[in-house]
C-alpha cells in the first residue's frame, strides 16, 4: 500500500511538493491525526518529507501557514 501511495503522489511530498531523495526519503504523515480523530488507513496517509512533517505536527493541513 505504501508504494502505492507514494505512486499516486508521483514520489513528491504532498505538502512542499519536493522529490524524495536518499538523503531525504519520504515519511507516512496521518493528514488528519490520529490525536485530532484520523484513522490509519490509506485513505488518511500521504507522503510528507521528514521537515514538513516535524513543521506538520499535529495540524490538519488547512490549518497550516501559507
């Protein structure tokens, strides 16, 4: 399912749009959180790279600074 997911995004990070790299591989980031009433599921994972998902916390993405 990962690879999938990371398919559909074409290998980018959903937030900054960045490619993923060796030197940065991609993190499973929950868009809504578990804490704020996410699930684990496919359908609420995407990829994120490791300093967008840290700047993520626990923060849906339309809660977050253009």
């Amino acid at each position: 399912e990962w690879l999938s997911i990371l398919g559909a995004y074409r290998w980018r990070c959903y937030l900054c749009k960045n490619a993923f790299t060796y030197h940065d591989p991609p993190t499973k980031d929950h868009v809504i959180p578990l804490s704020r009433g996410g699930h684990d599921t496919p359908d609420n994972i995407a990829p994120c790279c490791r300093s967008c998902n840290s700047a993520k916390r626990d923060r849906t993405p339309d809660e977050l600074p253009l």
